[in-house]
C-alpha cells in the first residue's frame, strides 16, 4: 500500500510545470518566476517547493492542503535544500496567492532573510491562513509535517 501512495505522489508531482507568470505580492515585493527557475524540490507527500529568487522560495502543496503542509513544506526546503539551522526562522513573504512558478496553483512564499525583502517580521499568537513577516522556527515549522499522508476520497 506504501509503494501505491508514493507512485500516486510521483505521478502528481510529475504534473507541475513552471511558468514564466510574473507575481507581485502584498508586500509590494515584486517577483519574476523565469524559465531558469529552480527545480522544485517534493516533500513526500506532494508538495512541491519552487526557489523563485535567491530570497524567496515558493511552496504548493497538493490541492485542499491545510495551513499546515505549507509550513512543512517550507521547512523542510529550508533545511534540506538550504542548509538552515534548525533555529533559523522562516518568514512569509506573500499570502495565499496563484504560484508564479506551477502554472498558477495556490502558493504562499517565504524567505529566511526579510530584510532582503523588504519584510517587517510581525509575532503572532494566533495563526489563520499566512500573514505576511509572520514567522516561526524551522524546527517548529517541521513540527507540523504530517506523520501519514493524507487521504483523498
């Protein structure tokens, strides 16, 4: 059953295409998604984390996901790809917008360095959706990664 759930990802993971879809988000911050675009990078579960600048990287997760698989997702791009510490903090860079590098999906970006983007950090105690300069801990963000993967009816 294990093997049917990671082919079932691959194959959707498969799908994504990167576009040239020009995003400017609601910090004012624009960002150019081109064909030389990074690989995307798949946590197992589908979500597919694009690097759309040097600052900014883009996580889509699959369709219906929770606040939580993008955090994850960020996450573990940020320590796998990037290299950051479990302390390091990750930081929204754009709320729920249309990914500018999956063909438009749902997207949120983040970024390990807001001054570079012009980001002023906001603590919340209470997380609805994504704000923008909302952040958290790597290791506190890979907390939330699912321990089994979701089931689609």
């Amino acid at each position: 059953m294990k093997k049917l759930w990671v082919l079932a990802f691959s194959v959707l993971a498969a799908c994504q295409v990167a576009t040239g879809a020009q995003y400017s988000g609601g910090s004012g911050v624009g960002v150019a998604a081109t064909g030389r675009t990074g690989a995307a990078f798949s946590t197992p579960y589908g979500t597919r984390v694009y690097q759309v600048d040097p600052n900014i990287f883009e996580v889509v997760p699959f369709a219906l996901a929770p606040t939580d698989e993008y955090w994850c997702g960020a996450a573990q791009y940020a320590r796998k790809r990037l290299g950051a510490d479990w302390q390091a903090q990750i930081y929204v860079a754009s709320e729920r917008v249309r990914s500018a590098a999956a063909g438009g999906r749902t997207a949120v970006q983040f970024t390990l360095n807001p001054e570079a983007v012009g980001i002023t950090p906001v603590d919340l105690k209470i997380r609805i959706g994504q704000t923008i300069g909302d952040h958290m801990s790597v290791n506190l963000a890979d907390t939330k990664c699912q321990p089994f993967p979701p089931i689609f009816l």
